[in-house]
C-alpha cells in the first residue's frame, strides 16, 4: 500500500498523486472501491489522501501499454 491524494475524475479517468510527486491515472476502480467511495460524483473526496492498493495490468499484444486499476483505498 502506498499513500496518494485523490484528485479528480474526468473522462472515465482516476488521477492520484502519490506521496513522491508522482502522479497516476487510472483507468479502472474495483467495483467493490466504487460503491464504497463515490469517486465520480462525490467532490469531497477531492484532495483526500488514502491508502492505495493497485496494480499494473499489461495488455499481451502490446507489453508497452499498461492499464492501472485500484484495488483498494483506505482514507487516512
């Protein structure tokens, strides 16, 4: 688990920043996540740090692309 700061959501995309300066996009949210925290409508989880579990899913034709998707979060 790492910590990262939710930011927004637009155009079906979750954007984190993580505790490093480093920032991530994701394109998927475990179903289980989302009906926890409503991350696409509820503006007040903008700015809240959470405990982030994810993981690097890599298409099999191309190795290069890689989707992100979380699989947990935990607020702080």
């Amino acid at each position: 688990m790492r910590t990262a700061v939710f930011k927004s959501y637009k155009n079906g995309y979750f954007t984190f920043w993580f505790e490093n300066g480093e920032e991530l996009v994701f394109e998927e949210v475990h179903p289980r996540v989302l009906k926890q925290y409503d991350l696409k409508n509820d503006k007040s989880y903008i700015d809240k740090s959470f405990r982030i579990t994810f993981v690097e899913d890599f298409e099999d034709e191309d190795e290069d692309f890689v989707i992100y998707r979380v699989e947990s979060l935990k607020p702080l």
